[in-house]
C-alpha cells in the first residue's frame, strides 16, 4: 500500500480489473480501503452477480479473507461449525465458504483441480451435517458420484449421491429421505444443495438406501454398462467409513470385473451418440455434451477404465485429470493425446465455471449475446473474444480428433489381458511378431538370470516391455538391443529404476530400441539419457539454441587446458543432445522440419563452444553451406563451412588459418565417442588448393573476379553460424548482393541444367536412379536444384524468397505466383518424404544411405520404421511421389513440357 497515496493502489487495482466500472461501484459501495480486499471485490465485481450482491448485503463475507495464511492453503477436508447445526446456519456457512473457494481460484490461489476438492470436500461437510441433523438410525453412508465422486464439483453442480445402510432398510429408507429433506429444503437462504439420487440401482423405482450386500447381488446379475461406468466415480462422502468400505468391496467385482461382457463397449458408444444426439440444437455452445465438450473427454476415459482396469488397478481414479495420468502412465493412451486432453479439460471445465459463477446457476452454454460472449472471454483471462474464439475453437477440434480415434478403437472390443513373463514361450512370441522366437525366449531368460536381485523388478517390467518391442519395426533386434543396454551395473542402476516407475519409458525405450540402431548405442554410452523420459515435459519441446550454446560453452571450458578432454567432452555433449533429437524423433515427439533443425542447433551449439575455447587472435566468424546452412542437417551430414576473419597482414591471416584448423580439430577428430561430425570446408573458393580462411576484403574481390555461377549457386545456403557477428553480417550482405544479382540470364540457366545433368550422369547408374532419394529422378537434388534456379532468376526482385531453407524458399515462391500451389504441395511432400526416408534409413542401418535396401528383409524393417506394412507399399508410395516430383522439375527446371 502507498503511504502517501493508499487509494493509489486501489485505483491501480480498478484500473487493471477486467471489469472497472464494476469494480469501481463495488469498492466504492463498500467503501473498501484494504488492498486485499479491493483486489477481491474488484475481481469478484464481474465475475459474478450473484455473490456481489451477497457482500453488498453483508459486507463481513470478505473476512473470508483472513488470515492471509489460512486464505491461501487449500482445505480438501472441512467440518461444518457447531453454529451450522440448523438449517440456516448450514446455508450461511457453506454461501461463506462458497465465497471463499471463489476467491481463492479467481484471485489466482486455487488451480482448476484444487477447486474441484474444496467445492467436493465443502459438499461432504454439508452432507455430513445433515446427517447429523437428521438424528439417530442406521448406520448410513452417503457416496459420492459423478461430478462429487470425482472430487471436481462445478459451483452449481448438482449432488449426485447414494446410501447405503446397515440394519433396517425402513428405518434407513427414513434417515435417508430426512437427510435429502435437509439438503433440498428452501427457505430466505436458498436450498443447501440440489440432490439428484437417480443412480442408484434401478433409478427412481429402487430402493433409496440398500446394504452393502444388496449393491453386491444387484451388480452380479442385473447391472447394465452405463451402471458400471457410473460407479468408477465413486467415493465416500460422508457417514460411516466400515459400511462405505464394505460397500466398495461389494461393488467392486461388478465394476472392475476382469471379464468384461460383450456388449460394454458398444453399449457405451451408443450411450455417447444419445448424449451428443440431445446436444444438436445447441451447436457449438454447449461445452459439456457437444462435440469436443467434456463429455468426449470424459466418456474416452471411462472407456479405456472399463476396458483395462479390470486387469490394472493403477488406473482406477473417480478423478478425471488423474485417471488421465494414470492411463498415460499406462500407455492406455499416447502421451501426447493425454497432455492435449489435460490441457483442454482445464480450459474447458474452467469456462464451465465461469459460467456458473456469474449467476451461480447450473449452465454448459456459452452464451448467445455479443456482449456476453465478451464477458466470458474475459472472465476466462483473454483480452478480446476473438482470442478467446480461436483458443476454444482449437481445443475442443482437439479434444474431438483425439476423442473420435481412441473412442473408437477397435481394439478396445476385446479384453485387454496382461500376461506373466513366464507366458513369454516362443509360441506366445511368434504370435506377438517376432521373427525368431526361440532367440527371444532365449534373450528374456537371460535378461532375468543375468539380474541378479534386480531380476523381479525385470520380470515385472518386461512382458510390457516385450509388447511394446513387438509394435516396433524390428522386435528381434530390439530385445536384444536391451540386454546389450542392460550390460553392467551402472547402467542397470540407471535404466532399471526408470522401466520399473514409468510404464510410458518402457514403452518409449523399445520403440528407441526396436527402430534405431545409432539411438540404441548412444543411449548405452549414456544410459542417464533414460530419466529424461519419465517426464513428458522433458522432451515435450525442442531445446533453446542460447542454452545449447551455454551447456557446449560451459562444457568444454570446464576442462581447463585440456585439448584432449575439451574434444571429449565436446563430442559427449553431442551424442548426447543428438540422441535427445533422435528420441523426438522416434517417439513422434517432433516433424520432419524440427529434426533437421534441432540438429543444426545441437551443431551450432558444438561449433561456438569450439570457438570460445579457441578464442580466435582476429574477427573471425564460421559460415555453414550446403544443409548445415540450410538448417537441415540430416543425422549422418556433413558439416559444410567456410572460414571468413578481418584483417590485411599476413601474421593475421595465418592467425585465422591456426583457428580454422583448431576447429576443424576440434569437430571432426575421432575419440571414444566418435566425432562430433565430419566437417567439410572445401567449398570454399578454390576448394581444396585455396585458402583455407579468407579475408572479407579477399571474398569479395574473388567473387568480383573470379567467382563461378556453382559458387553463387551453393551461397543461396549460407548462415553465419559462430564467431564474431557484425563480421559474419557484413559477409551475408555480401554473399547476399553476388548472390541476387539482376537479368539473370537463359544461359546462366542452362549452365545451372547442365551442372544438374552432369551430377546425375556421374553419380547414379540408369538402374538405380528410380531408388535414390537424393540424387534419383524425383528425389532431394531435383527440389533443391529446382528451388535455387527460381531464387536465382528471381531473387533480385523478390526478397523474400532470398532465405536458406528450401521449403519455407518454397512457400515464398508459391506466394509470390512464382510456383502453382499444386506444384508446391507436390514438391513439400517430395522433400518430406524423402527427408523421412533418409532418417529412417540411418536409424535402421547406421549408415549413411539415400537407396532402398537390397536386402528384402532390409527393406521390410525400413518399411515398418516408415509406418507401411510391407515394402511393396512403400517402392509403391516413393514411385508415386517421386514421379510426380520430376515432373514438376522437368517444368520448372528443366524448361520441359509434355
């Protein structure tokens, strides 16, 4: 607070309120000077009608406020006071803490779930309360369902419950009508809650209140799926703890049954159409049943509980955002989809209470008025509805998509069963896929024998983890990928743990294992590596280029003077990061744009720590070339790079020429990791025979004098990368004004057509052409040659389409009507194509390879990695693509028509 000034503050607070005349007028109405409480009134002034007026009526509601401590600290269990002991009392109370939990998560105190415990644990105090009010009996428990057994009640929820009793079922029958008396009763004070009692057995024609015992038989024989699904959300909410437990033994055959009946699945499907059908005329208002609303989150859920958690208990949560944890903690679900599901419930059940708060009244539609739909927006914390409109548009297409392909899968019409490892016969394996199950049997007996102490955590952990290798393209292979991983103590300390905690690593493991042989050696030079997949955060996005920069940095210069423990440690960090790109990849965690990306960053990254430690005598900077300076490094490219420093003096040049040397030291000698890469500076001017690192001054005379049209050519690619930067800015501006030069002549072309012509005369033989995703008809060198002739003729007058990246060049050219949208689309699906082809090769082989395998089973496993299901689709799908690239090059390129 301003000493000088306290109503500066509130003003402030006014100021930066969604809704400031109403904040004004309730401040003011209340003639609040506290700035706790006014930064409470001015929120809660528009966020809700009804409990505004409520603290213009009694003004003392705010103390819910106080203590500050007390207001902050989440209450998920709360007793009724001694003066709640009347009707209205009990209502007071709980408008109160009503008021309060609305505070806490308006005021930013409370998340979405925490508000969904205390509106549950504020209804159990209630409940309890009227059971104590209603007097002596039998014993009675009252569940909790729905929306209360999930522990994520609405504001205006109604309380959706059951009894249970021991002894008389008359004298329960009354106890129980007495407690909904309680509870529905209206007076000055309104009614405490709305009770809905429809689900118990048999709905309204049933008993209100029944035994355990009852619950038990009626689940046995007459209990329909939609009744099943029901009751995963349950809970004891208040009464008698024996009889809720015995009552959740009772039930629990029935619910969680391991055989589950026939008809559940569809039954559920058919449910869902019913509950979408009564959703129609609302369109896309209705949040809870339409399309992309709760309810598909919610029903895919359930789904997958009903399905599975008869066989696995880990994934019986009554609470949505858990129960979706625990599945993807399962892999009943991909991560991804798990995290898109979480992210939209929570927007999605935070608009619902938005809504609910204003008039506190049960609503799922998003209003219809302009200036309604407004107020939502900002309700929900964005600054106009459009951005409101985009961002809810977006999740609920989401949770839509998500919901339409889990929902549906056939495979949850059968049972789910999880075997023992002893099960894993050869029998067993060759029906889950793998080529030689006698070796596998083998292998699995050995990983288990071989453990040691450890060996019932491996038991425990592998039939998931052989399931999981034989969805890969090579199950065999990666079985025994993982006892080769799990060879000596430091890394079974380090990988073990993490395939006993996190079913999502084990799953993530064997596909790294069954569909990369490079990921699988790097992850057994660093078996740490395997942490990183428990959390899905961890490799959710890519890594910052500054932070690469400053781990490679601060890497290398931990090693002191070290040369040799500096080019270790450099390539370490490589292999490191680069198995970190090579999982993305895999796991399908990041496209075929990123990979390519993330790995030039991960070499951009290794090149300035180079630097750093070299620390060059003059201004010296790195320029990357060809796919280094494209950003579209592949996993086995080369590094392309040429040296540029300032200065006159032959002492400053052979300065410059010491540090290109140490770099090239640096990055491509060999130690027990490898190189970090093969680095390539030849094309630089002269190539081989010319100088290795040239002045400024020395580039542009060469280029004013001597430069060749492949020169200009391969400069279309070039990035400065390291070093110092207005030095490699002054090189770019030059390389850029040789590049994009006017009246680019036909015979400049037909010399770039004739270049393109030798290439693949020299370096493909006829029968081979058809199969090489590079330099075959169709392939990489078609697109790229094709890209950088149009940059070439119209760069000068086109700027934007002076970048380095050949698709984002691509999209500029179709822009800018210099390629048809249809040929564009034709040559982005080439290139991706043949990007996806060339990493997957890699993966498998190890080897750099732009050719199909000769090898049929080569070609089968490439086929898999690829997501076809023989080789025959796969040639079949490359023919297509890469004829219709050609095409469009013979067009374009080569000036051809039919």
């Amino acid at each position: 607070m301003n000493p000088t000034n306290p109503n500066q503050d509130i003003d402030e607070l006014i100021a930066a309120s969604p809704w400031p005349e109403e904040a004004r007028a309730l401040i003011e109405d209340l003639g609040i000077t506290n700035e706790r409480q006014a930064r409470a009134a001015a929120i809660l002034s528009g966020a809700s009608r009804s409990m505004s007026k409520a603290v213009r009526r009694d003004p003392s509601l705010l103390e819910v406020l106080n203590p500050p401590t007390d207001f902050v600290t989440e209450k998920s269990s709360l007793i009724a006071p001694e003066d709640a002991g009347n009707l209205d009392g009990l209502r007071r109370w709980k408008r109160r803490q009503l008021l309060r939990i609305a505070l806490r998560d308006l005021m930013g105190e409370a998340d979405l779930a925490a508000v969904g415990r205390e509106l549950s644990a504020l209804a159990d105090a209630c409940l309890a309360r009227a059971l104590q009010i209603a007097g002596d009996g039998p014993p009675l428990a009252i569940i909790g369902m729905g929306k209360l057994g999930g522990n994520e009640l609405n504001y205006a929820s109604d309380v959706d419950i059951v009894f249970v009793h021991d002894g008389s079922s008359a004298a329960a029958a009354r106890r129980a009508r007495k407690v909904l008396e309680i509870l529905t009763a209206f007076t000055k004070e309104g009614a405490v809650y709305r009770v809905d009692i429809e689900l118990r057995p048999e709905g309204g024609a049933g008993a209100l209140s029944r035994t355990p015992e009852a619950f038990g038989n009626y689940f046995d024989r007459w209990a329909v799926p939609w009744e099943r699904q029901a009751y995963i959300k349950t809970r004891l909410s208040a009464g008698d703890t024996e009889l809720g437990n015995a009552f959740f033994d009772a039930i629990k055959p029935g619910v969680w049954g391991e055989n589950l009946e026939a008809d559940t699945v569809p039954h559920v499907r058919s449910l869902k159409l019913r509950v979408e059908d009564s959703a129609k005329l609302k369109g896309g208002r209705e949040i809870k049943k339409g399309p992309g609303g709760l309810r598909d989150i919610e029903f895919t859920v359930q789904l997958l509980q009903m399905v599975h958690g008869g066989a696995d208990p880990t994934i019986r949560s009554p609470n949505t955002l858990t129960a979706l944890r625990q599945l993807s903690w399962g892999e009943y679900i991909d991560q991804s989809d798990a995290v898109h599901f979480t992210t939209a419930y929570i927007h999605l059940r935070t608009v619902e209470h938005r809504l609910q708060l204003r008039d506190e009244r049960q609503t799922h539609e998003l209003p219809t008025a302009e200036a309604d739909q407004e107020w939502v927006a900002r309700a929900v914390g964005f600054e106009n509805l459009a951005d409101f409109e985009a961002s809810h548009s977006r999740y609920q297409a989401s949770v839509r998509e998500i919901h339409q392909r889990i929902f549906y899968r056939k495979t949850l019409d059968r049972i789910h069963e999880t075997g023992l490892v002893s099960e894993l016969l050869p029998d067993r394996l060759r029906q889950l896929g793998f080529a030689d199950p006698d070796r596998a049997a083998a292998t699995i007996e050995r990983l288990t024998e071989n453990l040691g102490r450890r060996a019932n955590v491996m038991q425990q952990v592998l039939v998931i983890m052989v399931e999981a290798l034989a969805t890969t393209p090579d199950p065999d292979l990666g079985l025994v990928r993982l006892a080769w991983l799990l060879d000596g103590s430091y890394r079974i300390g380090a990988i073990l743990p993490v395939l006993r905690d996190s079913p999502i690593a084990i799953s993530d493991i064997a596909r790294l294992l069954g569909s990369s042989r490079v990921a699988a050696g790097w992850m057994r030079n660093h078996p740490e590596f395997a942490r990183s997949l428990i959390n899905p955060a961890e490799l959710a996005e890519p890594r910052a280029a500054a932070t690469l920069a400053g781990e490679a940095i601060e890497a290398v210069i931990s090693c002191g003077e070290d040369q040799g423990m500096q080019m270790a440690e450099l390539r370490r960090f490589v292999r490191r990061e680069q198995l970190r790109v090579a999982a993305r990849d895999i796991l399908g965690l990041a496209s075929i744009i990123e990979i390519p990306e993330e790995l030039t960053t991960v070499a951009d990254a290794a090149v300035a720590a180079a630097i750093e430690v070299l620390a060059p005598e003059v201004p010296f900077a790195v320029i990357g070339m060809g796919r280094y300076g494209g950003l579209d490094l592949s996993y086995a490219s080369d590094l392309d790079v040429i040296f540029v420093y300032e200065g006159t003096t032959a002492d400053e040049a052979r300065a410059a020429v010491r540090t290109a040397r140490g770099l090239l030291q640096q990055i491509g000698a060999q130690t027990a990791e490898g190189r970090a890469w093969e680095i390539d500076a030849r094309l630089r001017p002269e190539g081989e025979s010319g100088q290795l690192a040239r002045s400024l001054e020395g580039y542009q005379r060469y280029y004013a004098e001597r430069g060749q049209l492949w020169e200009r050519q391969s400069l279309l690619k070039r990035r400065f990368v390291a070093g110092d930067t207005d030095l490699g800015r002054r090189f770019m501006v030059l390389a850029d004004t040789w590049c994009y030069q006017p009246d680019f002549s036909e015979a400049e072309a037909g010399e770039i057509r004739a270049m393109k012509r030798r290439i693949e005369a020299e370096r493909l033989g006829t029968g081979s052409k058809a199969l090489d995703v590079k330099l075959g008809a169709g392939g990489l060198s078609d697109i790229e040659f094709t890209v950088q002739l149009l940059q070439l003729q119209h760069g000068f007058e086109q700027p934007s389409i002076r970048d380095n990246r050949t698709l984002a060049v691509l999209a500029e050219l179709s822009r800018n009507d210099l390629v048809d949208i249809g040929d564009r689309a034709t040559l982005d699906v080439g290139y991706r194509f043949c990007q996806r082809f060339r990493n997957a090769r890699y993966h498998l082989s190890g080897l750099a390879s732009d050719q199909l395998p000769s090898d049929d089973h080569e070609q089968l496993l490439l086929a898999r990695r690829l997501g076809y299901p023989n080789s025959r689709e796969l040639e079949a799908d490359y023919r297509e693509i890469t004829e219709a690239v050609r095409e469009v090059t013979n067009r374009l390129f080569y000036n051809e028509t039919k």
